[in-house]
C-alpha cells in the first residue's frame, strides 16, 4: 500500500541511520551480479515506499532565474511483493519532479502513474503524459503528477506506443516504433503524432519475429527502425520470469530506413554488428547521403541473466554507424571504449547534425561520471561526482538566447549512497561543473528517462 507524506521545512541529513545494508560485490565495469531479482531491488536500484511532497528546499549554489518550469523523470518503483522473476524494466512507474522558478525549488513531488508506465516522461501539446513501450498507451498526469487516466491523443492512438518518441524540432510531430510482443504476426508500427496532439500517420512494418524495439531516431528523410536480436521467449514465462526477452543471435542484426512519407514496401534494410541498442544519441545526414546513428552499444543483451540490463559479460560502449542507402552498407567506429548509457544532445538537434552529446558512465551498481563528447573532433570532457556519488539520466537545456550548441544547463537526479538521499543537480554544460543542487532528504532511486518541461 502506498504511503504519503507532505513535508515543510525539509532538511538534509537523514544520515547513516538510514543507510540500507552492504550491497553486493562489485562487478566488471558495465555492470552485471549475477541472475537475481535481488540486485535491481538492493541500494538505489530498491523502491521508495512513500509518495512525498517537499517545500521550503534547500538550495546551494545558484538555480538560473531563467529557468522556470518542472524537471520530470520516471522509473521503476515496485509497490507490492516480488519474486525471483523480477526485472527492473516492469516495477510500477513512479514520476519523480521538481518545481523551479525564479531561482528557488517550490516543491518535490513523487508520484506513482496510474496503469504502471515506468520509463520517459514527456510533455506533448499541453499533456504531461508518462509512457513505457510493448503496447501500453500513455498515462496523462496533472502539473502536480497526479494520474489522470489511459491518455489515447483524442481516440487517434488506436495500438500501441512508445517509451522513446522522437520529436521533430522542425513541425514539433512525435515519431514512434511501437511494437507488442504478442503472438503471431509480428508487426511494428510506425506512428505519428502532430504537434496538436492527434495521430496522423500509422505504417505497418513487418518484421522476422517477436523483437524488442526500445528506441527510434529521426533524420530529415528517414526513420530509423530497429530489428535487433533480443526476441521474446515464451519459455522464460514457464520458468518465472516476469520479462520473457533473450538474447537470439541467430536473428540477426539489421537497422530499417524508413522514408518518411514512404511505406514498409520501401525500407532499406541494412545489416549492422551483431549487437544490441537500448538508446541512440542522435541520427543525421551528411551531405553524401549517408545516415550517421550514435549508440551505446551492447555486444549482447540477456544473454542468461534475465532480470535487468547490466551483465559483466557484455561489452558497453559508443559507437558510430555511418549507413549507406545506397550500398546498404554499415561501417561501425568506436567513439568511446568506456561503458555509458543515457546518451542526450541538444533537442533542437535531434535529426540534425550536431556537435555535442551526454552521457552517464555505468561503473557496476554507480554511475558516477557524466561525459560531454565532442562528437566532431573525438574528445570528451568529464565530471566526476565523488566517491558514492551517482547520476541518472542528464538532460541538455539550453540558455535562454544560447547561441553555442552547449550553451546550457545538465539537469540530473544524483544520488549520494553515503547519506542514502539525493539531490537535483544542473550543470553548466559548457564547463561541465555544478552550479547548482537542491538538497532532497529522501532517496530518488535509479530510473530511467525524463524531461524539462518549461511553464512558458
């Protein structure tokens, strides 16, 4: 049963009292404890049992006046018993928010989202909608997160959804690969949703077998579709597990070029490495045509540990796709050896091409280093953010009259595990160092993706 609280006059510092007890032993970089359900319910990973409501905050450093509007970001928080079938991908979703204006924090609010939508948050034509993939429509929730109800854009959604639509900074229209797990035919949808607020385009897209698509991309004449080798099995289902996705290699790994106006008749299909993606930075073209794609890649994905991503055994890292329409050919480039997730660039940019990208590294159960990647001359820039010390997924936000592609702000939940509670932190991005936190004396455990959502 969930509890709630409203607290006045918060203050950090709950202390070591509160600590949980000893995690378990920590792996290779890039995660991975073995095949427990116990992992990815231990530490920061483990659910919060309250719903809080938090004022009068306590803030250092200095909160950009220029900033006013709401940081949201959701993730899985179980509410009830679970069993050795866990998977941190389907605990019940609990949005996680925090109001700004005129350099103060008014309120923290977490709430749990009626129907369970555990992955990205978003805010569409006036709607802030939590959503999750494999068929589930949106949850629409107040300014204050509290659950509205199944959100369907005006009776236009007719299927499935997404927990990663791509937004076109040109029209302000969502693009979505939405698929369901489901029996025989397999079949993705490419859906589009105006800027209004109303689907205005579904495509059928065919594919080999039940696949996993967690993830799209845009550029100017294509959308990216994904047909990656993580297939449901319906025998993890007999054995107990609660998210039947396995590693199939023999599926093969290809990358579907969408044209935009086009039909699944037209896709260019292309071979890439056999691997797995959760998250592209970004996709564009270059002047000759070619489709650059930026992603964490995974060498493998559930490949016999079952109930969450993180596996020693795989190899992380970012890497670059340049694919050819023409040819339908793929060349792959290492941009980075380090194991990282949660890839972000401008969101202007996104479909464009771009210079900078974000990303959080994963060092076992931390994440204790954002990156800034130069992704035109090869370099990055870091943050370390001390022993103990980790970040969710960092959200780029630019300045107010930026004319710099990084002039802007990181905003990130990070978690402290020496105090267990956590903080809201933003981040200059150009110097890549904190300007500012809001001190939370609660814990914000691990998610997934959010977004900044400006009053204005």
């Amino acid at each position: 049963m969930k509890r709630r609280q409203i607290l006045k006059g918060a203050s950090i510092g709950m202390g070591a009292a509160f600590l949980p007890a000893p995690l378990f032993a920590k792996p290779n970089v890039g995660g991975g404890w073995g095949d427990t359900a116990e992992v990815y319910l231990q530490g920061n990973f483990g659910p919060v049992e309250v719903e809080s409501t938090l004022t009068d905050l306590v803030v250092t450093g200095s909160l950009p006046k220029e900033l006013s509007g709401r940081y949201l970001r959701n993730g899985p928080n179980p509410s009830g018993e679970v069993d050795a079938g866990h998977h941190w991908f389907i605990g019940d979703g609990m949005v996680h928010g925090i109001n700004i204006r005129d350099g103060q924090a008014v309120w923290y609010r977490n709430r749990y989202v009626q129907g369970g939508p555990n992955t990205h948050v978003i805010e569409h034509a006036g709607k802030t909608l939590a959503i999750v993939e494999a068929g589930a429509k949106p949850t629409e929730m107040t300014y204050d997160l509290e659950s509205v109800g199944r959100h369907d854009f005006g009776g236009t959604l007719t299927g499935g959804f997404s927990a990663h639509p791509k937004r076109d900074p040109d029209d302000g229209s969502l693009h979505v690969i939405a698929y369901n797990p489901g029996p025989p035919p397999f079949v993705l949808q490419y859906v589009v949703v105006s800027a209004a607020g109303k689907v205005t385009r579904t495509v059928d897209i065919p594919v080999m077998g039940p696949t996993m698509v967690h993830d799209t991309g845009i550029t100017k004449n294509w959308v990216i579709v994904y047909d990656l080798p993580v297939t449901a099995n319906p025998a993890l289902v007999q054995q107990g597990y609660r998210f039947p996705m396995q590693w199939n290699p023999d599926y093969g790994s290809r990358v579907g070029l969408l044209p935009r106006t086009g039909t699944a008749d037209d896709i260019v299909w292309i071979d890439v490495p056999l691997c797995y993606v959760f998250h592209p930075m970004n996709a564009q073209e270059d002047a000759d045509g070619n489709v650059i794609i930026d992603v964490c890649r995974y060498d493998r994905m559930f490949d016999g540990v079952y109930n969450g991503p993180f596996d020693s055994n795989s190899e992380l890292t970012l890497d670059r796709w340049t694919l050819n329409p023409g040819l339908r050919t793929c060349r792959s480039d290492r941009v980075d050896d380090r194991a990282q997730e949660f890839p972000r660039c401008h969101p202007e940019l996104e479909s464009k091409p771009y210079r900078y990208g974000y990303t959080v590294t994963v060092d076992g159960d931390e994440f204790p280093t954002l990156l800034k990647h130069d992704m035109q001359v090869g370099t990055a820039l870091s943050l370390d953010l001390g022993p103990g010390r980790s970040s969710g997924e960092a959200v780029f936000v630019p300045r107010d009259g930026a004319t710099a592609e990084d002039d802007g702000y990181l905003m990130s939940w990070i978690y402290d595990k020496n105090t267990n509670t956590s903080e809201f932190s933003v981040v200059d991005a150009q110097e890549m160092r904190q300007i500012a936190a809001v001190k939370l004396p609660v814990r914000v455990p691990y998610g997934f993706h959010g977004s900044w959502v400006a009053d204005a």
